[in-house]
C-alpha cells in the first residue's frame, strides 16, 4: 500500500503511513464507508475525507479589497460622528 504523501511502500494491512504517519485508510465519518487509499472524498456520500491539498494555480489572487474597504469603513465612521 503506497502512501498518498510521501510514497512510501508500506504492508498492505497498514492504516498509517509507517513513514510519515499519514493515514492510509480513513472510514468515512458520514457513512463509515471504507474509501480507497489515498482517496480525498467518499465515493459513497461525498464526504471530503482529507484535508484538500494546495493548489496555487486554481484560484486567481485576489485584489487587496478589504484595504480599500477598511479607509472607506472609517470615513463613514467619521462622517457619523460628525
Ligand atoms: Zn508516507
Ligand atoms: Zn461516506
């Protein structure tokens, strides 16, 4: 059984990684349902299982908004009390 992490070989009857100690076979906490090593959601439910890895590409950066929002939030603020 192939660690999902760091590849390593551990036994086939192996729940963690004997390496890293990443779980190999995690029973989903919705249905109990026994996933594939190394799988990220529940095929039987959908359940997300793992933490999702990072993906920097996805998601473009978003503009420093609540900068701007902030100066606009306190000249309100001012404008209150004024
Ligand atoms: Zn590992
Ligand atoms: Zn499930």
């Amino acid at each position: 059984m192939q660690c999902p992490q760091c590849q390593h070989d551990n036994r086939e009857s192996a729940r963690f990684c004997e390496a890293c100690g990443t779980a190999l076979v995690l029973p989903c906490p919705t249905c109990g349902t026994q996933p594939r090593p190394g799988a990220a959601f529940c095929d039987a439910c959908g359940t997300r299982l793992r933490e999702p890895l990072p993906a920097p590409s996805t998601a473009p950066p978003a503009p420093p908004r609540h900068r701007n929002s902030t100066t606009r939030g306190a000249a309100r603020h001012r404008a209150w009390r004024a």
